[in-house]
C-alpha cells in the first residue's frame, strides 16, 4: 500500500510514478477527494468535542458558583451539549464509511516503480542484464520439446492427469517423481547453505495474507477459493512465508530474516490465452522453491543483488544456460519496485523463457501487513522492505534439463550434481 501522506503531500510525483507503469491506469483524484473529505469531517469532530467539553465544564463551573441544577442558562447548554453529542454520533459512521471507501481505492494502486527501473511499455522493452553458460547451449537438430521426451520416457502423463483433474494438469510417473522430488530437495538444501530458513507453511491461507502481500483484491479471479471458509490455495509461498511476521514490530537486531520454503502453487490464470498450452510451463498447480527476506529499508538493493544471485546458483550447478532481465515499469509486478527475471534455455524452442523472478517489493507489502521493526535508540518504528524470488519454479526446471539433457539416442542424461539424489546417471 502507497503512503497516503505521500500522495497527499506529493500528487503530481506520485501520479508521474504510477504512469510509468501506463499512462491513465491509475487516477488519484478519487483518492484525493476522499481524504479531503475525511480530514474535513475530522476537523468538524474535533472542534465539536472541543466544543463538549467546554460545554461539560461550563456547567460545572456555573453550578460551583451558585447556579441552580435546573436553572434555564443551564438548561440551554446542557440542550446545545446534547445535539453536539447527537452530531458527532452522526459523524462517526460517515468518518467510517470514508475510510473504508478511502482503504478499497488505496488497495487498488500498484506499488511505485524505483527511480533505477528502467522505463517501458511491455516485456519487450526489458533490459538483458547479464548471460551464463553459452558454452552449455545446444542448438542441434532433432531435441524435441520436454513434453514428447518426457511422454516418451514414460515419466510425464497429462492424458490422465486431465480425467482426474482438467487440463493444465501434470502426472509425474516413476523416475519423472523422483527428479521432481530430488530438485526440490537440491534447491532448498542449496538455499538453506546460503542462509536461508527452511519453513513448512500452510498452504490454506486467508484473506488478509493474500491482502497484504497484494494479491488481493486485484486477482482474485485468478486464485483458487474454498467456497465454506475464508481460505485459499496459496499461489506462492511469499504469501505465508510474508504474513508470518504480519501486525508484529519487530526488534531491528532479528533482521535481515531469510526463509525459504517448498510448497505446491495454485493459479486459475496460467498464462496468456493459448500460449504454453503443453507442457510443464503454464500449470495451474505446480512445484515451487520461494525466496523470502524481510530487511532493513538501507540493505534492500544489496539483498536484491543477492538473492538473484542465490536463485541462479541453482541454474550454474545444473549447467543449464540462462540470462537475467531487468523487468521495465510496463512490465513489472503491482507489489514489485524493482525485478529481475531469470530465464532458462529451452533448446526446442529456440529462446530463453522465465524460470524465476526475484523482486524488492520495498515497504509496500510491509505497509500492507503492518510489519514493523524498533531500532535502539530511536523513536518510533518503520517499515521493513519484503523482497521474494523464485528458488526455482520446479517443474520449468525439469523442463530445461529433459530438453538441455537431451541425447540423439532418446536419452536424457541427469545433470551431475542430481545424480546422488537419484542414484542414476541416465533416464
């Protein structure tokens, strides 16, 4: 959530800020006139209790010097001090009603761009930062897309998937399991090394978690929600993982706090319209590895750097090409400041596509969720900054590495590192 102070002392600065994202998405004149409205109604209650208490002691002062109880002057301030109550009791509601008006609109608005992201329309004008691996790059005839290798291989079935499910569904069968399970093993061995603490959440979670983290109320249509309570499925582990510490202030000496987590991810939208049909890249259920920091405003970019850094780690000892983009402001996510995409070779297709995205989510989340923290010494308390990423998107992992891995002979050979985990060297 935006400071509303911010937007109410800065408006031209901030409504520039969110048009980067697109011009004439977002209007903060609504937002304005509410809190106009509401600092108007606050200023009438405060001179109407000011005026009732002045009332009250009149009163008092008047019967201490000699005034009859039912005398017609006190009669008169007692009848003015009941129609103050009476106004103010009329003001309370509207106050609410403003608030809450005023808290729905400030929820739609995206968090702000940072003054280092680059300026863009769409994903097309993001900004390559940096590649690995050229030298592990296959680009010979015949690799066929991880999809028909993995059916081949018996380890993939989406045929039975769909009669137990819909489409967008995946089976993973025998050694296809295992491989799945062993990258995920890897993975969060690999970031609990790097610091990490390894967290089992819920992956039931409320309202209010999907609120603060921002999924909510922007795509709700795009989350899976359980009819009889107020839960759903979690479409990212950053949701629980975040919510942890939400209403908590906590003392600045526990930060920077790193955690990491393996859960199932459910999201109804999977993609664009007819794109990634087939395949592990678009699922609505899927395995993931996520990345969560919260820390302090002054450390953020640094943890930025590193946890794209803890996510590529993953790619670098698979020996599965890569390179990271810089997300530009058309592009970026609604809690986001500031991303970077890493994105995998895929040889059947010839391009790079994304396989983990790491953001500085800056103290919009914490504001949100009402994480705090208290730092010796100083009055009052601050916002912390969230930062999430993708350590990695599992089953894109499994594709890189059934079409990357692939051999003339049908074969798929396991990357080194994974081989102790299967105990095989060939599938």
């Amino acid at each position: 959530m935006l400071d509303l102070k911010q937007i109410r002392e800065n408006p031209q600065v901030i409504q520039e800020l969110l048009d980067r994202r697109g011009v004439g998405q977002y209007d903060l004149t609504p937002i304005l006139e509410l809190n106009q409205q509401g600092r108007e109604l606050e200023t009438s209650r405060t001179k109407l209790q000011a005026r009732s208490n002045e009332i009250g002691k009149l009163i008092g002062q008047k019967i201490k010097a000699g005034s009859l109880p039912d005398a017609p002057e006190l009669q008169e301030l007692r009848d003015e001090g009941n129609q103050v109550k009476a106004t103010l009791g009329s003001l309370e509601p509207q106050e609410r009603e403003l608030r809450a008006e005023l808290d729905a609109l400030l929820l739609t608005l995206p968090n702000l761009p940072s003054d280092s992201t680059p300026v863009g329309k769409n994903e097309l004008e993001n900004m390559e930062v940096r590649r690995w691996g050229d030298e592990y790059i296959t680009q010979r005839e015949g690799i066929l897309p991880h999809w028909q290798i993995g059916e081949k291989l018996g380890i993939l079935n989406f045929e039975r998937a769909v009669k137990v499910a819909q489409s967008r569904f995946v089976c993973l069968v025998g050694a296809g399991a295992a491989l799945e399970r062993a990258l995920i093993n890897f993975m969060l061995e690999t970031q609990i090394r790097a610091g990490y603490l390894e967290i089992m959440p819920p992956i039931l979670i409320n309202t209010q978690s999907l609120t603060a983290t921002g999924q909510l109320p922007k795509f709700a249509e795009e989350s899976f929600k359980c009819d009889s309570d107020d839960l759903w499925l979690t479409p990212t582990a950053e949701v629980p993982l975040t919510n942890l510490y939400r209403d908590e202030i906590l003392d600045a000496s526990v930060l920077p706090i790193y955690q990491c987590a393996y859960t199932p991810c459910f999201r109804r939208e999977a993609g664009a319209y007819g794109r990634d049909t087939r395949g592990l890249i678009r699922l609505h259920q899927f395995n993931k590895v996520e990345l969560v920091k919260l820390v302090h405003p002054s450390t953020s970019e640094a943890e930025l750097q590193g946890m794209v850094q803890n996510a590529a780690a993953i790619l670098e000892a698979l020996k599965l090409p890569y390179r990271v983009l810089q997300l530009c402001t058309g592009d970026l996510g609604f809690s986001s400041t500031k991303t970077y995409d890493l994105e995998v070779w895929l040889p059947s297709a010839g391009k790079y596509r994304e396989i983990s995205s790491c953001s500085n989510c800056g103290d919009f989340q914490a504001r949100r969720g009402s994480i705090r923290f208290k730092e010796p010494g100083k009055k009052g308390t601050q916002f912390v900054h969230t930062l999430n990423g993708s350590g990695l998107a599992v089953g894109r992992t499994m594709s890189a590495i059934l079409e990357n891995y692939q051999q003339e002979d049908g074969t798929v050979r396991i990357p080194e590192v994974l081989q102790p985990y299967l105990g095989r060297e060939v599938l």
